[in-house]
C-alpha cells in the first residue's frame, strides 16, 4: 500500500469508527478531523454503498484504528495513528514516519511556531510528508546533537530537510550528542550559541521525536562512548533511550554517568510540550516504546498494528 492509498483509507476508517462504532455526529467528525461535513457526509454514503458497514465495519485498516483508539485511551494520549504491519523493515518505518507526517500537518499549518524534530530514519520520511505551511515567522530547531557521520538520519540532516521543506530557518545543536564527562558538557555550556539554541529546543512548540532500543545494531549503540559503556547501561536497567536518555522499564532516567553528558532537550522537558510525537514502531522498539509512554513523556503516537496490540496487552 502506498502512503497516499494509506491516507485515503485511514481517512475512511477513521470516518466510518466514528459514526459507525463510536456514535459521533457528522459535525464532530468533520470538526475533529479538520475536513468538511459534505465529506463526511459522503464517505459514510460510500461506506454504505460499497457494503463496508454491517454487524461489524469491514475494512482493511479497521483493526488500525481500533487498535490505535484503545492505545490512546490505555495511555491517555491526544492522538495515535497505527498503520498496517510490514515485512519489509525499511518500508514499515518509512510507512509510519509517512503516516506521522499526515498528523503533523494540521498542528502546524498556518502557525507561528517552533517545531523540534530528533534523529533517526523514521524522522526522515515524517519530513516527507509535511506538505502544509506554518507563518514564515516560524523555524526548526534540532533536539539532540550530532554525530560525527552524514547518514540522512542525523539530527543535522533531519533538521536541515524539515526547514528546507517548510521554508523556514534551522537551528542546530552543533555539539556531539555525548561529551566525555560531565565537566566536558559544562564546558561546551560556556558556549553562549550553543545554549541559545539549547534553550530553543525548550520553547518549541511540537517536538517529532524516535526512540531506540539497547540492541548492539541500534543507531546510538554505535557512538565510541556509548559501545564502550553498554554493557553497564543495560546493568542500570535501560531499555532504550529517548533523545539520548536512557531510561528504566518505568520511563525514568537511569542512574549512569552517560546521562549526565548529554546535549540534548531533556525528557522532562519534552513533556511539558503543547505537542509532542513518538514516531517508532517495530518489535525490537516495543519495551522503550512502552516505557515512554509510562512515563508520559509524549502526547501522540505512530506505530505499526503489531507494536499497538503488544502495547495493549501490556
């Protein structure tokens, strides 16, 4: 399935759930999913004609979004989207940061506002898919320092495309995400650019945000200072890390040096946004996906349907 079929079809599950199953009126609909009563009006009136509604409503993406509306009341989130599972792991992250990007769209259209966005693969394809415009007095500020490669899914280059995309200036934290030690962090503090950008990351409006698992082949895993130190990491009782944080089953930070050096928004910080979204998805994410959401550090969730259902039986 394409990502514009995928659209189109999330569009009409999400239509037909709310008339359908949760009993909404056609103006609650149109309100909640910013489009018009006479489509509404007339995507009910395809799902009757083409027999999609009976005992049940009989369409392929439904179990997604029943999925995605009981993830949203289990975790008290705003918003969750779940798209179909996927062999192919590229195409399945691609997939979700597609479906990521469509949510994004009316959070920022016609807006003056700060966007914060992280690293990571996913990130790159919610860029993609940002087709609307916020006011030209808005910007794009990068999360979490970088690392010392050019991947595509690096905090600068992420943050570079989104501002490229939405026509509005970038500011990057051009610092490693680890220092050697704390005092190492303190010092690249004095910097004054570089707190002025760090301060940016807190008052950005939306945050786009991924997250990784402690496995050896994840991204962060592969920094000198954090391959050196795994092995301790992991005996601290991280799952994973969110902005460079490695955090607990439970959400909260780990208890090891490494959390002290890094230059990044904090995660307690993330949580104070108006608009903050998790944009993972894959088996190997699910305990760190979990224990995100436990600690509520975000608002919005974009996942496959296989993470959604473990989530819910969790």
């Amino acid at each position: 399935m394409r990502s514009d079929e995928f659209e189109i079809e999330d569009e009409r599950a999400r239509v037909g759930w709310y008339y359908f199953v949760a009993g909404l009126t056609q103006k609650d609909i149109a309100d909640r999913l910013q489009i018009t009563r006479l489509k509404v009006n007339r995507i009910i009136g395809q799902l009757r004609s083409e027999g999609r509604v009976r005992i049940e409503l009989e369409m392929p993406l439904i179990s997604c979004r029943e999925a995605a509306e009981k993830v949203a009341v289990k975790y008290g989130l705003d918003e969750v989207v779940v798209v179909p599972d996927l062999d192919d792991f590229l195409q399945q992250k691609q997939m979700i940061g597609e479906a990521a990007g469509h949510m994004v769209n009316p959070l920022i259209k016609g807006l003056n506002l700060g966007i914060g966005i992280g690293s990571g693969r996913t990130l790159s394809s919610v860029v993609r898919r940002m087709t609307a415009r916020p006011n030209d007095g808005s910007w794009v500020v990068g999360l979490i320092g970088g690392i010392t490669r050019a991947t595509g899914s690096n905090s600068f280059d992420v943050a570079t495309e989104a501002a490229q995309t939405l026509g509005v200036e970038c500011h990057y934290l051009t610092a490693p995400i680890y220092c050697a030690s704390r005092d190492a962090r303190d010092a690249l503090l004095l910097i004054d650019e570089l707190t002025d950008v760090l301060a940016r990351t807190e008052i950005a409006d939306v945050a786009l945000v991924s997250c990784g698992s402690v496995e050896e082949m994840s991204s962060l895993t592969q920094v000198r200072v954090i391959k050196d130190h795994l092995d301790d990491i992991v005996a601290a009782g991280a799952v994973g890390e969110i902005l460079g944080c490695f955090i607990d089953a439970d959400g909260r930070p780990v208890d090891h040096f490494i959390n002290d050096t890094i230059i990044a928004l904090p995660p307690d910080k993330l949580k104070m946004k108006p608009e903050s979204i998790l944009v993972s998805g894959g088996m190997n994410k699910l305990t760190v996906m979990r224990a995100i959401l436990r600690g509520g550090y975000v608002n919005r969730l974009a996942t496959n349907e296989g993470v959604a259902r473990a989530l819910l039986e969790s």
